[in-house]
C-alpha cells in the first residue's frame, strides 16, 4: 500500500480563494471508484491506497480546476511507496506516537 500526498493549486482563477476548488476535489475522492482512503489537511490531501488507483485518482484530481474553470493548474506529489510491510496513515502515526514515549 502507498500513501499519497497530494497539493493541487488552481491559477489564473481571478480569486485568491481555493475553496471552491478543493470541495470539489473532496466530492471527486468521495466518489472515486477505486479503494483508496483519504485525509483532508490544511495545506494538502493524503490519499492512500495501491500505486496505480492512486495514480489514477491523482490524475483525475489534477483535471478537477480545469473543470471549474481554472486556466493553469499546479499539482505536486509526494508518493510514500513501502515494500517491506504495510504501511497506512494511521500506522505511521502510531509509529511516531510509540517513537515519542522513548525520547
């Protein structure tokens, strides 16, 4: 499983509001057909799931601004991709939890 960490910014908008943008963003992840699981942050979207429906799902995230009117749009990803377990959002922060209590 790999842990996505996506940041979608629509340019050329006229507003420097995103909102619009990134409920949207929330409605396309909400109804994607693949099996990911998703957390909305402040400043990003993380999305987890396997490599090829996260990629999927990011590409059709990336199209969201273009449909709402955006001229230009700027999507960065971070992709967290282990192979030697399981990894999930929930997992990696009882990691850094457990990790805490030893300092």
């Amino acid at each position: 499983m790999a842990i996505v960490q996506v940041t979608i910014v629509p340019l050329g908008t006229g507003t420097p509001s995103v909102g619009e943008y990134v409920a949207a963003i929330q409605r396309t992840l909400e109804e994607a057909p693949e099996k990911v699981r998703y957390q909305l942050t402040p400043m990003s979207t993380i999305v987890e799931g396997d490599l090829d429906d996260l990629l999927a799902v990011v590409r059709r995230l990336h199209e969201v601004p273009f449909k709402r009117g955006a001229l230009r749009v700027s999507t960065s990803i971070t992709i967290d991709d282990r192979r030697d377990k399981v990894g999930t959002m929930e997992q990696k922060m009882a990691s850094v939890a457990e990790n805490r209590k030893r300092l």
